[in-house]
C-alpha cells in the first residue's frame, strides 16, 4: 500500500521540473509563483492540488481553487481528477463570481437576502438605473445610464466613489449608489459586483461566518492573480488568516483587465499583504518555440516597470512568425481564410488553429471568408456577428422596412432606443390594431383619443410610424447601403450608442458600422442583388449551429485568448489606433502591448500577425507600433512562406501531376508576371478556354482571381 501512495507521488512529481516541483512541495505559508507566459503556473496549481490531496494535507471540501473563468475550473477539476484518478466532487473550483454566489446562497439571509435571489446581468441593471434616472429627482444630474452604472460598478469594485468623470452638476454619486441598492435589495437581486462585495460585508458584520469558511479553507489557490480586482484581494486576506496557506500566480505582463478595475497593486505588493511570503520564479516555456518567444520579449522588453523574468524554451528554431500584409480587410481576412484552408489540407486540425482580433466588430469579415472557403469555425466567449444585439436591433429596422407585417420587428424597434413607448402603450396599440384589423402600423396612424391613450403617447407612436414612414419613402429612391447609413442616424441607434461613452457602448456602435461596410461590400459586389438578399445572407450567417459540434476554429478576442494555447495562431488587425486600440486621450499602451504578449504566447508552432494598408471607415492604416517593435529579422512574410511553399510544391508535382491542372495553361506554384502586379504565384486554375481563370497571390495585392485571356501573364522561369 505504502509503496503504490510512494510511487504515485512519484509520478506527479516527476511531471515537473525542478523549480516548479519546489513551488508544488511548498505548501505551507503564502506563496506566489511569479512567471511569464506558458511556463507551467496553471500546472503548478493543478499539481499542487493533487500532491496536498495526495500528501493527505487536507480533503477535498478544505481547498479554494479560484479561476478566471468557467471553462478552466472545469479543466483543473478534471485534470486533479485525473492524476489522482479519483473524484473530488466536493472540492470548491471555481470563479470569484461562483464560488461567493454559493457562499451568499448559504449565508446571504444576515444581509437580508434570501437564498433564491436574482443574479443581475447588464441589461437587468440597465432598466433599473433608467427607471430611477425617470422616477429620482436627485438624480436631475444625470443622463446617461450606462454611465450610471460605471459609476455604480466603480464605487462597487473600487470601494471607493470615482471622481466626477462626466462633469456633471450635482454629482452626487453616493445618492445614486444607495437608490440603485434600495432597488436591488427590494428585489432580493445582486448584481456582478455585489456577488464580491457583499460576502466581504458579509463576513465584515458577521466575523462567527467569516470564522467558518476561514477554518474550512486549509489551502487557497489562485490562478490569474495579476488580473484580481481589490474587492477579489480582500476576500482572499480575509479567507486565509487562519491556515496562512495560500499560492497565488500569476504574471505582471498578462495583466489587461486595468480598464474593469483590475489592480496591478495586487501582484505587486502580494508580500505586503501576505506577509511572510516566498517568491517562486519559473523560466521554461513548454508552450512556445523558440522563434515565437523571441519575438513576443522583444514587445513585452518595451514595457517599463515591469518584473524582468527570463523566459526560455527547449524548442529552439521553429518557423519564423509570419507577417501578413494585406490591402485592406477583406484581403486579410481572404489570406487568413486561404492560409488556414491550406493548413487543414496538409494535416492541421481545424480546433488546433485560432484567430484573434482585437474588436469584436473585426470578426465579421474573418465569418465571411471562412464561411466562403467552408471552413467550420466558433466564436469563443462571443456572439457570432450576426447574432450580437445591436446588429439584431439594426436588422429588426430593415425587416420593418421591407416588410411592415412583421411584429415581432415591430415590437423590437418601437422600444429601441428608448423613446418613451412602453409596453402598456404598445399592448393598447395591439389591441386597436387587432379591433380595426389592421397592420400595427396602419393602426398607428388610425390612433385617435378613442383608443383609451394618452395624447402623449399618441403623440410618441405618430412620431415613429412617421419615422418608419420617412424610412421606407428612403428605401424606394436609393440603395440599401445608403439606406442602412440612414437607418442608422434616422432612428437614433448611432446615437443612442455613442452618447454612451463606455467600452461597452463603443464596441457596439463598431459593429453597426461594421454592418454598414458590410452592406457595402455586398453591393459592390452583388449590384444585381436587393435589400432582401443581403438581409437572407446575414440570417443564413447566424445559423450555422450545427458547426457547433466537431472540430472548429477558434475566433475570439484578445482578452478571451487568455490562458489558452493553441498550435497555430493568428492575430489580426496590428494598426496604430486599432491595437493599440486609442479611443481617448490617454490610451493605455502599455496594458496594449501586455494583450499583445498574451496573444502571441498563446502561439505553440506557427504565429501570423497580419495588418492593413486600409480599413473600411480609413480609420486605421498605419502599422501598429508594437509591429515595429519586433526586428525585422523575427519575422518572416507570407510571401517567403508561399514562395517556399510553391517550390515545394513545384517539385512534388513534376512526377505526380494532379489532374485538375492539366488543362490549364499554368501550374499551381508557377510564377507569374502580370503588368499591374508584378511578380505573382499560382494557386489554383479553373475553367477551360475562353472561361479559363487563374488564382494569383501577388506580393502588396494578395490574392487576384484573373481571366486568363485578359491577363496577359507572363510565366518566368
Ligand atoms: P499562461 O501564462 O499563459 O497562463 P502558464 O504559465 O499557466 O501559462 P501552463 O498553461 O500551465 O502555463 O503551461 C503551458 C504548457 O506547458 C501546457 O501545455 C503545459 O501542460 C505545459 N507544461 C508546463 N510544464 C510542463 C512540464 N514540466 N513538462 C511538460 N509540459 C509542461
Ligand atoms: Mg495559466
């Protein structure tokens, strides 16, 4: 028996290598592994789990292992699971927000909450912050909801009230905290926030509670520590006063989560706040080769006031990460879409491959080409495009246009923005249209005092239908881009939006105008096709479910690549003004450039980073500075690799022709001149004779599809 328990130890030992063996034994006292990127510290705490559990230091049900999301609880579970070979059903995994939920679950009645409380999302804070900003008049100062709920969030998580960012008059933040409060508790409901704060005045008020979970918690375990927030921090100083066990880890360079209040602090002063605490360092990558890592420190070297850390890798050599620089978007995401095609054919899975941007509003063009090229993909932590909220409420006002029958359209718009027409309004308007039958919106006009409303909501619906009116007038005398740009004004969405002024509201007011470009796009290039058409495709877009089974390739933002790994990477969009992202005066660059190094250790085999000379809006086209900062001689581009590649595959053809080319006048990997172009590769021939058409990737053009009898290429040898 003795000798199987040795031989185990063994075993997850042995999985490690010396320095991190050193911070696994080292249980007891507080303790934070410091370290960069893909250098083993998520192993560590997953290994130190399963050694206290082996060591039998403590049982399941007394160790905390907090996560940053869902998804990796439900990875360290299993992987724990897995090098004990045992369950440990009870053990608390989970993030800060689940794991405090359960604690109020059990304890939230000495606030006054009963167990069944409601969890508040965005949207459930939002209409109670725009019912109070109507019905509070301390509130008079206030105009903008979402700011509102900032500064709710701020003086939550800060625990302290911000200053007066919006200028206002009267500002008096504490006012709109304790009605926002008095609302909350009248609903037994919490928001994100309070699922952090209120167990700390809960174990505040309470110390016999506190007393509980401190004794029960006999070892914490923190991962991501670099991105807590101070609420996070002191829940964990008040947790582990009694057993004093706690191992955070984490990495100064990957913390990107400042602008949601994250404190940087927290890492920084960890051996303040727990005193006595031993420093552990880890120095091999496993994740990376050699020649991405080079590049992501020559970034993350320009930093300042960072902890240096050595970084490196038994995997020397390595493909060169790959510079794409295309024309526009749509070239790059036509690149990418090519690029990941020829991956999967010569043997790559699909979910070892993942793209990133830094805007959610970047993915639609990238869903456009991979859906082209028929590539299955997923969005990760996201909506697809067409699925996002904003987008289904533009739509909503198109399918009006083109078709006033539909209520359920109806319903959406005539609420959204808000202006003043509420549900009993709109339910009253129902019922006369149903007596008259009649299209809601002919009932709109029909509307007199007889239908039991208030002249002023009279007045309100006449204001939109003359709205939907104007629009659908528009749509018959011009072209449905121009009618989705007026859309957008006309109806105040753009606006309603921009007025806003949080991160949140910006990214959405990206995607309308990424679906204004979209609309574009499509014009150009189907001239032929209607607002019908367009409106069909995006449906179809958004219902591409049953890709959702199967090997997929990931497309997500920076901030959702966290954590993660994958063989093959590609980071998009490395324009100034764009990553950066610069959307004030005092951009944060250095927390850019730390989202930058995340994604680029995210990368295992093969990194490509792409830019654009122009971006749909001209917005950005400058390459990103954090371009600049790798040398020139890291980086290889995609037209080494092709060329490389077609001579490979030049050679490969000589004996084995394949079929499909034979009755083209060139070859796949021929190379070709062309008078505007230049120098070209082929990738593909179609057609015969008079249809016969070339695909050419040329070098500053990227990928050209030419009729051959008007091309006039050259082949040279
Ligand atoms: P990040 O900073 O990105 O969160 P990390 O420091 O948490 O990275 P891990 O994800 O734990 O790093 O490890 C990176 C990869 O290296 C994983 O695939 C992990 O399994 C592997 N790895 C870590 N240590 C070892 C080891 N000693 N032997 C073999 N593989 C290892
Ligand atoms: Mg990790």
């Amino acid at each position: 028996m003795l000798t199987c328990k040795l031989f185990n130890y063994m075993n997850i030992l042995d999985n490690l290598n010396p320095a991190q063996r050193e911070a696994v034994i080292n249980t007891d006292g507080p303790s934070l592994v410091l370290a960069g990127a893909g250098s083993g510290k998520t192993r560590v705490l997953t290994y130190k789990v399963a050694y206290i559990l082996k060591e039998g230091l403590a049982k399941s049900w007394e160790i905390l292992a907090v996560t940053f999301t869902n998804k990796a609880a439900g990875e360290m579970r299993s992987r724990i699971e897995g090098l004990l070979g045992e369950d440990i059903g009870k053990m608390w995994v989970g993030t800060f927000h689940a794991i405090f939920a359960r604690v109020l679950r059990q304890y939230g009645h000495h606030l006054g909450y009963n167990q069944n409380f409601a969890i508040y999302d965005r949207e459930d804070q939002l209409k109670i912050v725009k019912e109070l900003i109507k019905n509070e008049p301390g509130l008079g100062w206030l105009d903008n909801p979402q700011r509102a709920l900032w500064i709710i969030s701020s003086i939550k998580s800060k625990l302290r009230p911000p200053e007066n960012i919006g200028g206002y008059q009267n500002y008096d933040p504490e006012f709109l905290f304790s009605a926002y409060e008095k609302r909350l508790k009248n609903s037994n409901a919490l928001d994100f926030d309070d699922l952090l704060v209120k167990p700390l005045n809960l174990f505040q008020q309470n110390p016999e509670i506190a007393a509980i979970y401190q004794s029960r918690f006999r070892y914490i375990l923190v991962d991501e520590f670099q991105d807590t927030n101070i609420a996070q921090n002191e829940l964990l100083k008040l947790l582990w006063l009694k057993h004093r066990n706690i191992t955070a880890v984490g990495d100064d360079d990957q913390a990107i989560y400042g602008w949601r209040g994250a404190e940087l602090k927290n890492i920084l002063q960890f051996a303040r706040d727990y005193p006595g605490a031993k420093i552990f360092r880890l120095e091999q990558n496993y994740r990376s080769t050699d020649s991405i890592l080079k590049a992501a420190q020559a970034v993350i070297d320009n930093n300042r006031g960072r902890h240096s850390k050595t970084l490196w890798t038994e995997k020397v050599g390595g493909n060169k990460p790959v510079l794409i620089s295309a024309d526009d978007d749509r070239e790059e995401a036509a690149v990418i879409a090519k690029e990941i095609l020829r991956l999967v054919e010569t043997g790559r899975k699909r979910d070892q491959i993942a793209v990133f941007y830094r805007t959610n509003a970047q993915s639609r063009i990238l869903e456009m080409f991979l859906l082209e090229e028929g590539i299955p993909y997923t969005i990760v932590g996201g909506l697809k495009f067409y699925q996002r909220k904003e987008i289904k409420d533009l739509l909503a006002y198109l399918k009006l246009i083109i078709n006033p029958n539909d209520n359920v359209s109806f319903d959406r718009v005539v609420k959204f923005p808000p202006r003043g027409i509420g549900a009993a309004t709109i339910a009253k308007l129902n019922e006369t249209a149903s007596a008259k039958n009649m299209q809601v919106l002919e009932a709109v006009d029909a509307l007199d005092e007889s239908s039991g409303l208030r002249q002023a909501a009279i007045n309100r619906l006449k204001g939109f239908g003359s709205l939907i009116k104007r629009l659908t007038e528009y749509e018959r005398q011009n072209s449905f881009p121009n009618l989705v740009k007026y859309t957008l004004t006309q109806s105040g969405l753009m606006e309603h939006f921009m007025a806003e002024g949080t991160e949140e509201a910006f990214s959405r007011a990206e995607n309308l105008r990424e679906f204004t470009a979209a609309a574009v796009d499509y014009y150009k290039r189907y001239p032929e096709r209607n607002l019908i058409d367009f409106l069909q495709e995006a449906a179809l877009v958004s219902d591409t479910d049953e890709w959702e089974e199967g090997e997929l390739v990931s497309l997500m933002t920076l901030h959702s690549a966290k954590g993660l790994e994958f063989p093959v990477v590609f980071i998009t969009g490395l324009e100034d003004g764009l990553f950066p992202l610069i959307r004030n005066d005092q951009p944060d660059i250095e927390e850019e450039r730390r989202l930058f190094y995340v994604g680029v250790t995210r990368a295992e085999e093969l990194l490509y980073i792409s830019h654009t000379g122009f971006r749909r809006g001209g917005m950005y086209n400058t390459p990103s500075r954090f371009l600049k900062e790798i040398p020139k001689e890291l980086l290889d581009t995609i037209e080494r690799l092709q060329q490389r590649l077609s001579r490979a595959s030049r050679k490969e053809t000589k004996h084995d022709k394949i079929p499909a080319f034979d009755s083209a006048k060139f070859k796949r990997g021929d190379m070709v001149n062309h008078s505007k172009f230049g120098d070209g590769i082929v990738e593909s021939c179609e057609g015969k004779g008079e249809n016969e058409t070339v695909t050419l990737f040329f070098r500053g053009y990227g990928m050209k599809k030419l009729l051959v009898k008007f091309a006039k290429l050259k082949l040279v040898k």
